[in-house]
C-alpha cells in the first residue's frame, strides 16, 4: 500500500525553515504528462562550469568544479571535485565565438574520471573565448 504526504513547506527540526532534503538513487519523479517516471538523480547535471577564457579563467559559477588549466589557446582541462564513475558519461562545452567566423567549432577532447578537456577553434585557429560554458552528465563515482 502507497502512502502520500502532502505539505506546503519542509522546516528543520528548529523550525528555522531551512532543512536538507536527501534522496537516494531510486528516487524518481513523474514527467509533465504523468505517462513517463524517470529517476531523479540520473537526470541530474554532475559538473557544471561557466568561465572566461582569456587570462585567468576566471569563474563565473560553477558545481562541482574544482579547477580549470589552461592548456593552450582555446584548450582548457576542468577538474572536477567529486570524480564521475567512468569515462562514457555525456558532457557538452560551449563558447562564445570570437571572430564569429562560420567555422567556429568547440567540443569536448577528452573525457576522464576526474576531469575533462575542451577546445575552442575558429576556421581551423584555436581562439580563447571570453566565455565558456561545460555541463556534464552521468554516474559519480
């Protein structure tokens, strides 16, 4: 038998309005139509980065992100703080064209455990871009 709870607002046991809400790996939510259940936690972005690209790479915001090197022009190396499980997640970068050339071109090199490269090229010349923005998805370790 389900059981249902139905509230407005969760509070701390102090009743100071804050609280943390844990949920686990089986967790799930309803989609908007309510025919499809997915799971709530692998629908979840694991790192996320935006960045300027020029000089310091300086932070914007950010989750779950460590630190970000600067390989080369146009190639950068995001650490993550808590590493993914493997290698065969899915991630996407973004940047911000320069010249904005039709040849622009910006996707992810590598993807390792502990962080991933990316690299920004326009018509064959890597450019760094003044703002750059990677999001990872799948399983931490």
């Amino acid at each position: 038998m389900s059981s249902q709870l139905n509230v407005d607002t969760i509070v701390d046991k102090a009743g100071s309005g804050g609280t943390n809400v844990k949920i686990g790996n089986t967790s799930t939510y309803v989609s908007d139509g309510g025919a499809v259940i997915q799971n709530t936690v692998q629908g979840l972005a694991k790192m996320w980065v935006h960045f300027a690209g020029s000089g310091s790479q300086t932070v914007g915001d950010s989750f779950n992100h460590a630190s970000i090197t600067d390989d080369a022009v146009g190639r950068y190396t995001v650490d993550y703080t808590n590493n993914m499980n493997n290698t065969s997640y899915s991630g996407s970068y973004d940047a911000t064209a320069v010249n904005n050339n039709s040849g622009e071109a910006t996707y992810i090199q590598t993807h390792g455990t502990s962080a991933v490269s990316v690299k920004h090229y326009e018509n064959g010349t890597n450019y760094d871009s003044s703002e750059n923005v990677v999001t990872i998805h799948g399983d931490l370790a």
